[in-house]
C-alpha cells in the first residue's frame, strides 16, 4: 500500500502548510459557543490525551499574553477563518485517545476539513456526523473506530475526502455513499466491512482513488463501476469477491493501478482489459481465473508490473507480451501455462523480474533470457529441456535463480561462479553436471543454496564456509566423494546440511561442535565411518538428525540425550554396538526414532517411557533383549529381529507368558524323556516284585513251566495305575500328559 501511505503524507503536508499560512493571520475569536463545545469535547476525552491540547483553555482577561487569549483560533490543530468561526481540526499522530460521542458536531457549522488519522480514538462515528454540512475533507484512518459506518454520511455533499481506512468498522458499504457526487477519494481499506459491494460506487464519477481492499466484501464486482471514468488508481485486493472481472473495466482509459489479487473470481481474463492503456500495474494473481492470457494485454505499453500468478490460466504465452518493452516485473507462476517459450524476451530489456515457475512449460529456455540483466528468475517445476541460459547474471544483478524439478543438462553457467549477487540457487532435480568443487565460488550474500538430485561430482570445498551469510546448504543425491570440510560451518549462519546419498568417506568431523545454530544435520546414505563424535551434543539447537545408512560403528554417544529441541532421529543401518543410553530419555520432544538394522545389544532402556511425543519408533534388527518400555510408542513399535524382547508390544509375548512358556518346555522335556522312561520303570519293577514273589513259594524246577496267578484285588489296582500313567505319558499331545505333582498325588494316595 506505497500508494495510500504517499497521498496520506501529502495530506498530512498539505495540512502543516495551511497551519503555517492560517497562524500567521489575524483571524477573530470564535464564538462562545464553539469554545464551550470543544472544552467539553477535551473533557470527555482520557487524561493522556490532555498534555497535547494543554492550550486549548480560556485563559483570565487580564493575562499577560494577549494573544494566547484570543480562543481557539491559535489552540493547537484549530484553524478558524476569516470570520472567526472553527473551519478546520487538524490532530493527526497526536496521541490522542477516547470518542466522539461528545464532540460537538452541532456547534461547529463552519467546519470543512477533519484529519485525526492515525490516534487511537474509538467507539463509532455517531450518526450527528451530517451536521457537519461544509465537510470537504475527513479523515479517520487508522485509529480504533468499531460499529457500522453512519449512512447519514451520505449527506454530506461537498464532501471530496473520505478516509476510514484501518480501523474496526463492520456491517455492510451504506450504499448511501453513492450520493456523495463530488467524492475524489474513497479509503476504506483494512476493516471487517462484509456483503456485497453497492451498485451505487458507480454514480462517483469524479472517483480519482477506491481503495476497498484487506476486509470481507463478497459477490460479484458490479459492472456500474466500468462507469468511474475518472479513476486513477482502484483497489479491491484482499476480499472474497467471487464471480468474473466486468468486462466494462475496459471503459476505465485514466486507470493506471489495477489491484484485484487475492479474491475468489473466476472465468477469463476480459480482453477489453487491453483497452485501459494508462495502467501500469496490473495483479490479478491469486485468484480462480482461468482461459488464455489475452494477446490484448499487449497493448498495454505502459505496463511495469503483470501479475497473474495462481489462477488456473492455460494456453501458451502469447507473443504479444513482448510489445511490453516497458515492463519490469512479469509474473505468470503457478498456472497451468504449456508449450514452448516465445522468443520475444530479447524486446523486454526492462525487465528485472521474471517467474514461470510451476507451470507446464517445456523446451528450451531461450538463450536471450541471459541477455535480460535479471535479479529474479524463477522457472522451476516445468518441463525444460536442455541449458541453462548462458550469462543469466550478466548484468551482476541476479539474486533469486531457481530453476529446480526440470530435465535441464549440461554444466551451469559460468558467470554464475563469480555472480555475488546471488541470495537464493534452486537447481535440484535436474541432470546439471559439473566439479562442485571449481564451478561455484565465495558469495557474500547467499545464504540459501539447493544442488540436490543431480550429476555434480567432485569433493566439498572449503569455500562454503566463507560465505558468511549461508543458512541452507543441500547438495544431496549427488557423485559427491572426499571428506567433509570442517570449515564448512565456519560463518556461524549454517541452519540446515544436507550431503545425503553421495560417497562421502571419513569421519564426522568434530569441529561440527562450531555449527551451532544448526538445526538440520543429514549426512545419511554415505560411506561415514568410525564414531559420532560426542561433540554432537553441543548443538542445542538441532532438531533434525540424519545419519542412517553408513558406516558408524562403536557406541551412540551419550550426549546426544543433550539435544532437547530434537525431534527426528534416525541411526538405522548402521554398526552401532553396546546398549542404547539411557540419556536418550530426555528428547522429550522426538517423534520420529528410527535405530533399526544395528548391533546394539542389551535391555532398552526403561527411561525411554519418557518419550511421549514419539509416533514413528523402530528398533527392529537389532540384539536387544528383555523387556521394552510400557508407552504407546512401544506397543506400535517395529521390534521384529529381536530374539530377546518380550512385553506388551506389537508381535512380543507378554514377559510373564515368556517365563511360563520356558518352564512349559522344561516340564514338555521332562514329560518327553522322563516319565516314560519312569513308567518303563515301575512297570518292570512291578513285573519283577511279582516274579519274585511267586518264586519263594515255588521250586525251581517248576517255575519254567508255571503261569502267572492272577494278582489279588489290591495289586490289580496298582498295576493299572502305573500302566495307566506310564501309557499317557506316551501321548503325542503334550496337554494330555499328567504332572509330575498329579503323579507324585497318585502314589502317595
């Protein structure tokens, strides 16, 4: 909003000049009446607010100072005319606050110009307001001012000023504004105003500026406002409006501001547009439009800014836009715009600002974009094909260039090594190639840069650390080899690296403790070796920790339990050995755990119920035993590849059931192995006690021949007995076979 802020202070330096010019002059008191109203309009208002208007007070008749007595004609924002009689209030960024319920709308008749913008007055405007019937200026922005705007302003038929921009007004646009014929200027943006915008706008005719923007108004845009033809400047930014752009705009020859942004309107852009050739800034970004971009915008000559951006505009970019050889800045992102690139950019040489990004391009991208002295180039997401542009920072002015998520090969431009221009490099997702090492240099201003999901080859140079402003660095799914540079956090600014899925060898470099505002760390899928080093837990600020798939070995460092802001955590797949730390316990804030594919070995730590916050936890394929945590986050953990674990967990026994299972396999052994080899026993000790029996009461040569005797009732009994626990001690199913205490039971009875 420059625009509203410049004619604010050239209202505001208009007013001061007339209060110079107004003081000098010898203008009579004003009259009883009107000092009384205003004396009790200070007394209404809060203590704070009395220190500026300490000189507005009647002071003795026989004071010193004449002139201080004359009335409020020199008190301070009281401007009188010749009469005497109070024509204008000027108590603009004076502090003051309270209302208007006692000001005296009454008694100030003479009364042409009101600018208490920017106080902190508040309450609502009371609806006495159309007593002020000379009002040709008013004033109320940006103050505290709540309720509904009074219709009874429509009354006010000189008026030329209406400002009531931020403040607290809701309710609906009285539609009795549209009497106010002599209107030039209508500021209402920034409040909570709703419903449909009146008709009655059009009948403004002498409307120069309409600013409605940053509130609630919904519905269609009425086409009477293609009746404004004096409008300069219009403002409907920021609503809800819904429903197509009138094609009666295409009547407004004198607009030269077009602010649309930011609503809900739909259907084509009207061609008539390229009727209003004053405009030189034209947004309609931000909406639901859809159809081809005119070719008649480019009649537009005068044009400096064309923002379309995230509408759902389809169709090539006609060759029309290159007749616009004044424009600067053009914004087509976000679209579903296809085809080629017309080679019109070489007749654009003002433009500093083009974004194509997220669209359906494809092709090349014309060469002469290079020739463009660009600060801002964004062409990502597309489907280009081939180089990049060639001296793209030629005029040392590029900034912004991101041209990620294409098919774009080859090597990067040259001029980019020495560009220091540059802030922000997005290239991933491409098929660049090139020496990371050589083909990029110092930037002193960058401090954001994304090679990611490329061909880059080559070792990390040291030269990253010298870029004192480098907060992100992502150079991931790369041929990256060599070592990591301790050097490369040496700026201090360093928040996020990220060198995954490359052949990065060696060790992680303890002089990582230097990196401390780091807040992202991801150095997984390399070929890291040895230990982390426990210098780690100095950076208390990470949050974000990847070192999964590589070749760490030994211990997890116990000052990693020193990273409380941590909240994801991934050491899988590695050869991490010995247990886990307890310290560990206290990243109260992880969610995301992943330790999986490891040595550790051990009990889990019964200090990791703590971690309430974790969602995602994986410690599957790895040594551990006995029982895991009782926590949410374990009973939905993966814990498979573990041959000691037992609790309440997903796919776990119970621990207690564990214990009763080893013992059922030991009794299982012993009813196996034992009781028939014990049944075997007692059968042939009682088969024996009885051979023996019989054989003291016969004679040998007798006992050959001679059959057993049928036992007596007793020894029936126990002969069935043994044979009956020694024939279920053979049965295949374990649940059948007796106890050893329901055996030991029986022979005792």
């Amino acid at each position: 909003m420059g625009t509203h802020t410049f004619n604010k202070v050239t209202s505001l330096v208009f007013l001061v000049l007339f209060a110079s010019l107004h003081s000098s002059l010898p203008f009579a008191s004003a009259s009883s009446e009107e000092v009384n109203a205003l004396l009790k309009w200070k007394s209404s208002l809060q203590n704070k607010s009395l220190s500026v208007l300490s000189s507005w007070t009647l002071l003795p008749h026989n004071a010193t100072n004449s002139k201080s007595g004359t009335g409020p004609c020199t008190w301070f924002g009281i401007f009188c005319n010749a009469q005497g009689s109070v024509a204008r209030m000027n108590l603009s960024v004076s502090g003051i606050s309270g209302t208007l319920d006692e000001f005296p709308f009454t008694s100030l008749p003479d009364l042409t110009h009101v600018d208490f913008c920017i106080n902190n007055l508040s309450g609502v405007i009371p609806p006495q307001i159309n007593y002020l019937s000379k009002l040709v200026y008013l004033d109320f922005s940006t103050n505290q001012f709540f309720g509904t705007i009074p219709p009874e302003i429509g009354l006010l038929q000189h008026l030329e000023i209406l400002h009531l921009a931020e403040n607290h007004f809701n309710g609906s646009f009285p539609q009795e504004i549209g009497q106010l014929k002599s209107l030039k200027e209508l500021d209402m943006y920034t409040n909570n105003l709703e419903g449909p915008i009146p008709a009655s706008l059009g009948n403004l005719t002498n409307l120069a500026w309409l600013s409605l923007s940053s509130s609630s108004f919904s519905g269609s845009i009425p086409t009477e406002m293609g009746n404004l033809s004096s409008l300069v400047e219009l403002y409907l930014d920021n609503n809800l409006l819904t429903g197509p752009i009138p094609s009666t705009f295409g009547n407004l020859r004198n607009l030269a501001l077009f602010y649309l942004f930011n609503n809900s309107l739909s259907g084509p852009i009207p061609s008539e547009l390229g009727y209003m050739t004053s405009l030189t800034y034209l947004s309609l970004q931000m909406n639901n439009l859809s159809g081809a971009i005119p070719e008649s915008l480019g009649n537009l000559r005068n044009l400096l800014e064309l923002k379309l951006y995230e509408n759902q505009l389809s169709g090539s970019i006609p060759n029309e836009i290159g007749n616009l050889n004044s424009l600067v800045d053009l914004e087509l992102s976000e679209n579903q715009l296809s085809g080629s690139l017309p080679s019109i950019f070489h007749n654009l040489t003002s433009l500093n600002i083009l974004h194509l990004r997220a669209n359906q391009l494809s092709g090349s991208i014309p060469p002469e974009i290079g020739n463009l002295k660009l600060s801002i180039l964004e062409v990502d997401h597309n489907q280009f094909t081939g180089r990049l542009p060639q001296n793209v920072c030629k005029g040392g002015l590029l900034r912004d260039f991101t041209a990620s998520e294409n098919q774009l090969e080859g090597p990067i431009p040259k001029d980019l090594k020495n560009c220091t221009s540059l802030e922000r490099i997005f290239l991933g997702g491409n098929l660049l190639t090139g020496n990371i090492s050589s083909d990029f240099g110092v930037y002193p201003n960058l401090y954001i840069i994304d090679l990611s999901h490329n061909k880059f080859y080559g070792e990390l140079s040291s030269s990253w650390g010298r870029c004192p402003k480098l907060a992100t660095l992502r150079i991931s799914g790369n041929n990256i080899t060599g070592r990591i540079p301790p050097e490369i956090g040496n700026s201090g600014q360093l928040r996020r690296l990220s060198l995954s899925s490359n052949g990065i060898v060696g060790d992680i470099p303890t002089e990582l403790k230097r990196w401390t505002s780091l807040f992202e760390l991801a150095l997984n899928g390399n070929q890291l070796s040895g230990g982390v080093p426990i210098e780690l837990g100095e950076l208390s600020n990470l949050e974000v920790l990847d070192l999964s798939a590589n070749n760490l070995s030994t211990e997890i460092p116990k000052s990693i339990g020193l990273l409380s802001k941590l909240h994801y955590l991934n050491l899988s797949r590695n050869e991490f050995s010995e247990s886990i730390p307890i310290e560990m316990g206290k990243l109260f804030q992880l969610s995301d755990l992943d330790l999986s594919h490891n040595l550790l070995t051990g009990t889990i730590p019964k200090e990791l119920e703590s971690l309430q916050s974790v969602v995602n936890l994986d410690l599957s394929y790895n040594q551990l035993q006995g029982p895991v945590p009782d926590s949410l986050a374990f009973r939905n953990a993966s814990l498979q590849g573990n041959k000691g674990l037992c609790g309440n967990a997903r796919g776990l026994t119970p621990c207690g059931a564990s214990v009763l299972q080893k013992s059922h396999r030991n009794k299982k052994t012993l009813f196996v192995f034992v009781f028939p080899l014990l049944g075997a026993a007692i059968l042939s000790l009682a088969v024996l006690g009885i051979f023996f029996s019989f054989k003291r009461k016969m004679r040998y040569s007798h006992f050959s021949a001679t059959r057993f005797p049928r036992p007596s009732p007793g020894v029936q009994d126990k002969l069935r007995l043994i044979m009956e626990v020694a024939s279920s001690c053979l049965n295949a199913n374990p649940e059948s076979r007796p106890t050893m205490y329901s055996v030991s039971q029986m022979f005792s009875a």
